[in-house]
C-alpha cells in the first residue's frame, strides 16, 4: 500500500482508532478516553524509543483495534497494508481464549515477537502500568494491582534486549508503585 507519506499514514491510523475506539473508555476510575492509551503508546515510542519508523508507530496507534473493536484483519490492511496489519495481530490476543490463558501466551510468546512488537508491547505495557498508578480499576486490591504488575514484568522480561531504554522506562515505572 503506499500513502502519500509518512505523515499521511500516521494522520490516517490516528484518524482510523479514534473512530474505531469512540465510545470506549479505560477501565481506571478517570475513565478516560480510550484513544488516549494508543496515542500515549506511540508518544512512548517517540520520546523515549526514539522510533521514527511510521509502520511501527501507526501499528502502535492501531495495536488494539482487531482486539478491542469490531475491526477485521481485512479492513486493516486494507487501509493500512501488510507490514502494520503483521504487527497489530502480533499484538492481539484471542479472545476466545479464556483470560488466564491469554496472560500466559503473551509471557510464552514475547520473546517471539518480531523487533517493531517487542517495541510496541514494551511501550504498551509501561503505559499500562502508569494508568493502574495514575488512575486504578474501582475495586482493585493492592493484592490484584500487585499480580497485574508482576504479570507485566514476566512479559517484559521476554522483551529484554529489545531497547533499553524502553527497558530502562517500564523498570522506573514499576520502581515507583507503592502497594
């Protein structure tokens, strides 16, 4: 597929999981917007990955569209092509798999993952572990939040030698959590 530039792909992604996540919220007791965790993992990347490369960062905008929305592998790649359509499904878990066995599979796999996932998953779950600091589920436990981070650092942990700096930034995150 080809776009009349790099910008243009990233305007479009940007454009495509704003519609695609409208009415979707983050479970933290802010309930903020959805979009605001796609788009704080591509700043991520950006800031603190120093990545450029467009596919990875419109990937990263659109990592849970298939997952979370009524979007179609077919459709994504469609607008988007194969190299970011490739990382995005990287990215999604099956939902038809029941919850403790998708947790297991992306701990199992991360090591698996191509270069521009294992940057994506890196910058998605430091975000992820910001959001449970910054605004937590209602009714999650010190107790739960804890096994949600010690889950996030076993999946991390099959991502290392991927960036370090990226590395460096989820660590930071996770040293700073008090419960």
């Amino acid at each position: 597929m080809i776009f009349e530039d790099e910008n243009g792909l990233l305007i479009r992604a940007l454009h495509f999981a704003s519609e695609k996540h409208v009415h979707q919220r983050r479970k933290g007791e802010d309930r903020i917007p959805y979009i605001n965790h796609p788009i704080a993992v591509t700043e991520i990347l950006w800031t603190v990955g120093e990545v450029r490369e467009p596919v990875i960062l419109a990937a990263a905008l659109l990592h849970d569209t298939i997952e979370d929305t009524e979007t179609s592998p077919e459709e994504l790649k469609s607008h988007f092509g194969e190299a970011v359509l490739r990382l995005v499904l990287e990215m999604t878990d099956d939902k038809s798999l029941p919850k403790r066995q998708r947790k297991q599979l992306q701990v199992d796999h991360a090591c698996e993952l191509s270069h521009g996932a294992r940057l994506i998953k890196l910058a998605d779950k430091a975000h992820n572990i910001q959001s449970l600091m910054d605004s937590p589920p209602s009714g999650w436990s010190d107790e739960w939040k804890r096994s949600y981070m010690l889950w996030a650092r076993e999946v991390v942990e099959g991502l290392r030698g991927t960036h370090d700096g990226l590395e460096q930034h989820f660590d930071t995150i996770c040293d700073k959590i008090m419960f």
